[in-house]
C-alpha cells in the first residue's frame, strides 16, 4: 500500500523548480555559453525530468482515504472508474490565472495531466473525494485519495464508503466491476446521488467501439439515455428521470466547465 510522505514530496518539488531554474539559466547563457546544440539538450531534459519530479512530489504529498475522511468531515464524494483509466491523459485546459499567476501545476505537469486530476480539482473544493486504489501500485495517482484492500475485499470496502457518501461519481465504462457498482448504487441509493461521466470527446474520437459499448450498458441499465453530441455528463433528478449535461463545444476545457457548472 502506498504511504504519503510529504516532506520527501516536498524535497521533490524543490528539487524540481531548481532544476528548471537551472535549465531557464542555461538557455538564458547559451551564448556566453558559446552555442552548440548540448546546451539545449541539456535544458529540456532538465525541464522534462523537473516535471515528473514535481509531479512525483505531489503524488507523495497526496494524502490516503482513510487519512483524508479523518482530516475532514464533510461527507465524501466516492469516485468510480476502472483502473486502466487512471493514467490516460488529456489536454491541458488552458487558464489564464494559472498563466499569469506563473502556478507551477500549470508549467511542471502540463503535459501528463489526467482527466481525473482536472475533475478533482473542481470536485474537491465541495467535499473529500476517494475512491479505491489499484492494490499492486506503489504510488497514489493525482486525483481522488486511495483506499486499499486486496481484491477478495474490494466490494466491502465499497460498500463501507457507499455508506457515508453524499455523491457517487462515474467515469462510465463497460466493466464487470462498474457495472456490479452501478448496480448496487441503483438498488440502495437515490438517483439523484449518481453522477456519470461520460468520456471525455478527445478519448471518444480516438474509440469507434464506445458507442456500441454504450448500447450494450442501455440494454443492461435502461435508465441510460441515448448519447448526443457534446455530452459530458449524465445527471438524474430525485425521480430519477437522466438528464444530459452538455458541453458548448468539444473543448476540455468547456467539458469541465459544463461539468464544474453541475457543483
């Protein structure tokens, strides 16, 4: 199980601003330098090496479930998704006060940002969110905070956390494991407490099978609308009635502002 180390992600995070300090330096001095294309070689791995530092640094920093709920308690949010879709990456939203305000999150990590790390960036402003963590990995992903059980355990624990959530978010997928979740929510919870997320457009222009797949989960889940263009996200009023949140356009940045708009 992973353990947060904050100091030692905070000594990462150091280590890597020095770093693109260090290679903003070189490119700064390459002529006195005297030129030569090792100089530039030199300062964009620095600044490669500097991003994964920092993000490094952050993942470390990032406290566990079980330390988060008892730091804060505000009812969670549970975020579900399947593990492989912890690491795919999308655009980087661009925003002008991260431009400006020179935040480093914006420039270190640009590009290897996930869908997950933007959505909690909204989501955690309103509550705690966790989720369950992928047993075999040795480092939390930006995001939701993990919790870890093995996987003979991972519908008690599930459970346990669908107890005391106030808002169950989905990254929709044709899986065993989501749909056994949805499945439950559907049986024990409000509608209205459910929130699904579509795949962002960018992964859906790339997948020609997500609409076949969503049409064997309709035959599954009748409660699931048909798609439309631009959808982001399916929301559902308290007599569980879906309703479609859409994006003004195929932008990720207007998905989560179409997202963030629901919150």
């Amino acid at each position: 199980m992973p353990n947060p180390e904050p100091q030692k992600g905070l000594a990462f995070q150091i280590t890597a601003v020095l770093m693109i300090l260090i290679g903003i330096g070189i490119l700064a001095s390459y002529r006195e330098l005297g030129g030569g294309v090792i100089y530039p070689i030199i300062a964009f791995g620095l600044f490669s090496a500097g991003g994964s530092l920092f993000k490094n640094g952050k993942r470390l920093k990032q406290p566990i479930a079980e330390e988060l709920l008892s730091a804060d308690d505000r009812p969670h949010i549970l975020f579900l998704r399947s593990f492989e879709q912890d690491e795919k990456t999308i655009s980087t939203p661009f925003r002008w006060s991260q431009v400006v305000m020179f935040h480093p999150d914006y420039y270190l990590t640009r590009a290897s940002t996930t869908f997950e790390e933007q959505l909690i960036s909204i989501l955690g402003n309103r509550a705690p969110v966790v989720a369950l963590g992928r047993p075999d990995e040795l480092m939390q992903p930006l995001g939701a905070s993990r919790s870890y059980v093995d996987n003979s355990n991972w519908k008690a624990r599930f459970m346990d956390l669908a107890k005391e959530a106030e808002l169950f978010i989905f990254m929709i997928e044709n899986t065993a494991s989501l749909k056994w979740e949805l499945s439950w929510l559907k049986a024990n919870k409000e509608m209205s407490k459910i929130f699904i997320l579509l795949p962002p457009l960018e992964w859906l222009s790339k997948d020609t099978k997500w609409i076949e797949s969503w049409s064997e989960l309709q035959n599954e889940f009748s409660f699931l609308p048909d798609y439309e263009d631009n959808s982001v996200a399916i929301k559902f009023l308290d007599d569980g009635t879906p309703i479609l949140v859409r994006a003004q356009n195929s932008k990720i940045g207007s998905q989560l502002k179409a997202i963030e708009a629901e919150f």
